[in-house]
C-alpha cells in the first residue's frame, strides 16, 4: 500500500509486522530520490523511535531502484533487546557505537549520505550538561567527519516558539524563539550545523519534526491511553500538529534530493491544527469512554507550518481521521504500545 486513497481505506492494522511494513515502504518519490543517489546510506542513531522503520524504507528504496549493492548502516548503543537483530533479519548492517566517546566516529566506515538522528530529550532535566554535548556538540564532530557526504539532520520544532492556534504555525523563515534547555540545545544543534556547512561545503537538509505518530507512540497513543484509563486529558498545550511516521520517513529521505550549503530547513509534520479536545473526543467515541479533561486551552500552542515541505514532497497519505480511527482500533485491540510518553503538553520546554 503505497498510496493515499489505499491507506486511507485501512480500517484496521493487523499486527506489528502489517504496521512496519507500511511505515518503511517506499514511496515512488523515495525511489526515484535513491536512485540518484550515489554511495551508501549511514544512519546515526538508528536505533529510537523512527530509526528502524526509516531504515528499512531506505534499503527498500535502493532495492527497487535497482541498487541492492549499495550499503544502508546503522549505527548506535542499541541498548534495547532485539532492535539490532530486526535490523540484521532485514538486510540493514548494524555498528555498536556511543558516538561520544573519544574515536567512536573515526572507526565508521566512509559514506557518502548520512541520516544524523541521535539527541537528548526526555531526562534532559537535570541532565543539561549531556543534553547539550548530544544535541549541540556532537553533530559538529559527526560534520567535521563527515564533511564530503550529504547529510540529512534532524531536529525539532521545539526550535520555535508558542504561536496562536488562530495561525498555521511557525514557518522556517521565523526566528527561533526556544523555550528551555531542550531547545535551546537544539538550536544549538542547527546553528552549529549551519557554521560546519558553511566552513566545509557541506550540504545539507534540517527536519524539524513536530510530531510523528503510529500505533505504537506519539500523541494520538497518548491521549487515547488516557482516554482509555479514564484519566483527565490535560488541555494546557491545547493544540497540536501530527503526521504518519510512514510519511515523515518518506519526507527525510526525499530531503537529500535538496541538501544544500547553507542548509536547507524543512518543516515536517501535518497540515492541520488539532484540537486535543476534538482529538480525544473523537477517540472517547471509537473506545467507548467519555473523555475527561483537566483545565482549558491557551490561545497559543507549539504548532509549524509544513506548507513548504508538503508543496516540495507532496501532502500526507493518511489523514487524521483515519490515523485517530486506527490508534483506537490498535488500543481495542491490546495493540502493543512503547509506554514513552511524548509530554507534549510541555509548555516550559522542560522534559
């Protein structure tokens, strides 16, 4: 299932392995993105949330390009049991690596594209010190090391400041106005990637993410778990916007067809402004359970505008409506879930 009309008729997904078959296939867009591109494929980090499937859609990409030689590697601590293994089983090279300590990064292997996706969020309280060598520090040595590769970076739209829910959001023409260590370090991130690109020619693509969901995590599993249990819905960050991580892979991959020096920024989430009220409400009807909710809507919230990135990529595969139906089918059905909460509602930036 490749395209919007066919996803959007999806009323149920199987099991795990329906749901990462959809997240990693290739648009045709990918593939033709892969097919111009020359050398190996490294992902730095590889082993979150987004890693495995982002991966997975890039070795299937070469694939149907016709380019199965070319290597797609990833690298990290892959502290969690079996995420090296599903790897391994689907054709994608794994190296065990902390990319902060001292010689990690000159023992990789040379390639010419690289995905950087490690960072610090969650426990950044308390913590400030690594938060910011993860998030500011070390993409400037992997730039330094990588400096004749295109490279695609993520980042995060915590970069932004709170807007009015009246708006589309933040576009990547605003300044930066980031709230808390997090994004503060973040913005670090993006300024010292900015100065290696400049200095060394390096092209680039940043991706400030904001949020991707699947039946496993984001937003939309948060607040249906709650609905689910029956705990108050905070309403303080009131709004949100949220895109399939099948297509937020599909945009990240395709952003190496625009790398460039400075970098190039895109904005990568849905295109609409929820209402975690809406939300909820709608997820209390496809459970059964009434939402109950805890304080009011501020006028403002953390939201971007993706207009850039959807008339470059195209829109979206699946809407909204079918991904709420979907997650509240996946709960129903004791669908497995990764119990890492987005806090989303954070509005101080402190996670």
């Amino acid at each position: 299932m490749t395209t919007g009309e066919s996803l959007n008729e999806l009323h149920a997904i199987r099991d795990l392995d329906q749901l990462d078959d959809l997240l990693s296939t290739p648009t045709p867009g990918v593939v033709e993105t892969f097919s111009r591109l020359d050398g190996d494929l490294i992902l730095l980090g590889v082993a979150g949330k987004m890693g495995p499937t982002l991966a997975l859609m890039a070795r299937r990409a070469f694939d149907a390009a016709g380019l199965s030689g070319r290597r797609v590697i990833g690298v990290a601590r892959f502290s969690t049991a079996g995420s090296e293994s599903w790897l391994q089983g689907r054709g994608i090279e794994t190296i065990r690596a902390d990319l902060l300590e001292p010689g990690a990064l000159e023992r990789l292997p040379e390639a010419a594209n690289v995905v950087s996706m490690f960072a610090m969020k969650f426990g950044a309280t308390g913590q400030e010190a690594r938060t910011w060598a993860m998030n500011a520090y070390l993409p400037g040595l992997v730039a330094a090391r990588y400096r004749g590769s295109r490279i695609v970076a993520f980042s995060t739209g915590n970069v932004y400041g709170l807007e009015p829910i009246t708006g589309k959001g933040s576009k990547e023409s605003d300044p930066p106005r980031p709230v808390g260590e997090y994004g503060m370090s973040c913005l670090g991130r993006e300024r010292i990637l900015e100065h290696q690109s400049r200095a060394l020619g390096i092209p680039m693509a940043v991706i400030r993410l904001n949020y991707a969901v699947e039946m496993r995590y984001g937003v939309l599993v948060d607040l249906g778990r709650k609905v689910f249990a029956g705990d108050p819905v905070d309403l303080a960050m009131g709004h949100f916007n949220a895109i399939w991580q099948g297509d937020a892979n599909a945009m990240t991959l395709r952003a190496f067809d625009h790398a460039a020096s400075p970098p190039a920024i895109f904005n990568v989430t849905g295109p609409d402004v929820l209402s975690v009220r809406r939300v909820a409400e709608r997820l209390g009807e496809r459970l059964g359970r009434p939402p109950r909710f805890l304080g009011a809507e501020a006028p403002d919230a953390l939201l971007s505008d993706a207009g850039r990135a959807i008339e470059l990529f195209g829109p979206p595969r699946i809407d909204t409506d079918r991904l709420i139906d979907l997650t509240a089918d996946w709960l129903l059905r004791g669908g497995a879930t990764l119990g890492k909460p987005t806090h989303f509602q954070a509005r101080d930036g402190r996670f």
